[in-house]
C-alpha cells in the first residue's frame, strides 16, 4: 500500500513537472504611454499634499494651468487667465455659508492662502513662469456647499460674485 502511494506521487510529480511547461508562451502586452505635462503633475500632487495635510477640515479643490485663458469665460466679466493657475474652491462643509460678505472676503483670503502655500513650493519650471506672487500667478473661484459661485480672486483683489 505505502509502494503504491508513492509511486503514486512520483508518477504525479512528473506528470506536472511535463505539462506544467506546455502552458508558457508570449504574452501581448499592450501599454499606453502618456505624457503628461509636468505642471499638471505638480498641480495633482500639491492637490494630494493639501488634502493629506488637512485630513478633517479640507475643502474640495482643484488645480489646473491654463494653457490657452479658457477658464476666463468662468467669471462674470471675461479675465485673462492665460498662463495662470486656476484654482477652484468647492465648500464641502458649509463653512461659507450664511456669512456677510467682508467675512466671506476674509475667508477667501485665509482659505487661498493656505492652499497656495502648497502650490508655491512646487519645483515649477521656468517656462511656465510662475515665481512670482500669487497675485499674478493664481486666479480662484470660490462656490459654496450648493455649487453656487460666491466670489473670486484676480491680480490681487477678492470679488464678491454679486458684485
């Protein structure tokens, strides 16, 4: 019985050691480069950076370089945002809400400030022109928890959106 059991096993052994090859061959691999310009990477990680550092009191924000001044249409008189950040600053927690609006203006302020620390630390590349201050690099839009539009930043100045 023993004889019979590992002669058994041997036999089995064998058998996967032999077929266990006949299933190897080529495998197509079809992988999708992207080139994603460095700026936008940049911007995603100092999105991320914010997000990690303010784990409970972070509002919704993003981060894009406008190449071509297409997010001037965004704000009630056409602005030039060519070659600036856009950024967009989305109440998730109901800290712009029934406010007065010189408070609402301080709250910009804090609040760009804040999160401009993160996007002025990023190693931007001269071409793109972005060392200077945030006055001229940065444009932002502020919306409140219903994604009504409250007011915006532009070469230095917080606006009420009324206004």
């Amino acid at each position: 019985m023993k004889n019979k059991k590992l002669l058994a096993i041997i036999l089995l052994s064998l058998s996967f050691c032999f077929v266990s090859g006949a299933g190897y061959g080529e495998i197509e691999v079809n992988v999708i480069e992207l080139k994603v310009p460095h700026i936008d990477f940049y911007l995603l990680e100092a999105r991320v950076e914010y997000m990690m550092r303010n784990p409970i009191n972070f509002l919704y924000v993003k981060f894009r370089y406008d190449r071509n001044g297409s997010y001037g249409e965004l704000f009630p008189e056409r602005l030039d945002t060519k070659g600036k950040i856009y950024v967009e600053i989305r109440d998730n927690r109901g800290l712009f809400s029934g406010r007065s609006g010189t408070v609402l203006l301080e709250l910009f302020k804090w609040y760009l400030d804040l999160i401009y620390g993160f996007i002025g630390q990023l190693p931007l590349s001269i071409e793109y022109d972005l060392y200077g201050p945030m006055d001229n690099d940065v444009v932002a839009k502020f919306y409140s928890k219903g994604d009504i539009p409250l007011g915006y930043f532009y070469q230095g100045e917080y606006h009420l959106w009324e206004e």
